[in-house]
C-alpha cells in the first residue's frame, strides 16, 4: 500500500488559527495586520522571545488536543483505510512531548494506529538525538509516495532531499514560497482535501 507522508499543524489540523485565538484570549495578543502570512510564530502572533515558550507549553497543555481539522481532513484519512488506498503516517515538527495528545487527537477522530512520528524539521528540538525523534534522513527507509506539507523550510527541506514526490498545502504563509534552485518542484498545490483525496486515490 502506498504510504503518504502529512504534515500535522495546518495540513490536518486548523492549528494557527487555534494559535491565533489562543493568543488573543490568554495573552491579549492580535495578529498584526499582514502578518499571518508569515509561518514565524514570533512574527505572526506579535510574541516576544520570552513569552513565546511560555505560549507554546500552555498552547500543548491546555489546546492541542481540541484543535479543529482542516475540513474534510480526517474523513479523507478513514477513507484512505477502509478502503486501502493509501497508509497515512503523520510526520511532525511537534516536539515529542505532544505525542500522547497528538495521537488522542488522531483516535478522537476514527483514526487509531496512526503513525506519528517527529522530526525536527525546523531545528527546535533541544536535543535532536533524543528518544522519539526520527532523524530526516532516516524517513528514506519509510518509501512514502507522497509528502504533503505547508511549512516554507520544510518545503526546502522536502524538495533538496528529493525523499518523495511532495505537495504544497496552500495556506497564507507558503503563497510566494517556490522550489530551491537545486531541489525538485512540487507535484501539486492544493488548496483543499477533496483536492488532495482525488490526487492520493489516482497515485499508481
């Protein structure tokens, strides 16, 4: 069966504009105008470098799991499983202490046994070596068929690694994003799931 690699925050889940609210109600924080259309959290959501860590552990802690889905996300997934066209393997730049939640966002929504696995795409991870973060590199041995991400530097990552054939999931932030000179174009942008459910089903 083909396995499709997809990102979790903005792919699956409507996780900026949770941010967003997040912000605005615990922190009094507005998004200032333009300024969702950048994928920097500190930029977009107008945080300073301390509050910043203060925002993502409570964010994890009190948010992760209510998140809603992008529409038509989840129903794609179970679609993809009942009918064996494809094995979806969520592939995360979260860090690895939001693995209970992320997967109990996942079962919350007809999709048990899902893989998660978390990589550091972005170079956050205090320590990328720790148990439970899988090495880029290493999703090689995965042989996915597809990627689909929305995140700039993960894109870059994605096109210079030539890992897989990959999609772009529109959203503000990636809008003026293109392909590396030295990395492969992208098979696709889409802007929704019904989109990206025909793409997946037509894959040979």
């Amino acid at each position: 069966m083909k396995r499709v690699y997809l990102d979790f925050d903005d792919v699956l889940a409507e996780t900026f504009r949770e941010l967003a609210r997040f912000a605005r109600e615990a922190f009094g924080r507005t998004p200032p105008p333009g300024k969702s259309v950048h994928f920097d959290l500190h930029e977009s959501l107008g945080l300073t470098d301390a509050e910043y860590g203060v925002f993502m552990e409570r964010f994890h802690a009190e948010r992760l799991r209510a998140v809603d889905e992008i529409p038509g996300a989840t129903a794609a997934l179970r679609g993809w499983v009942r009918d064996g066209a494809a094995e979806p393997v969520v592939v995360t730049g979260r860090p690895v202490s939001s693995h209970a939640d992320s997967v109990a966002w996942l079962e919350d929504r007809g999709l048990p046994g899902v893989p998660v696995l978390h990589v550091d795409k972005y170079a956050r991870f205090p320590d990328p070596a720790a148990p439970g973060v899988v090495p880029f590199p290493a999703l090689a041995a995965q042989g996915f068929a597809l990627a689909v991400e929305d995140a700039p530097a993960a894109l870059d990552v994605l096109a210079r690694s030539r890992l897989c054939p990959y999609v772009v999931f529109e959203r503000p932030w990636n809008r003026a994003w293109s392909a590396p000179q030295d990395g492969a174009p992208p098979l696709a942008r889409l802007a929704d799931w019904p989109a990206l459910d025909a793409l997946v089903r037509g894959l040979p």
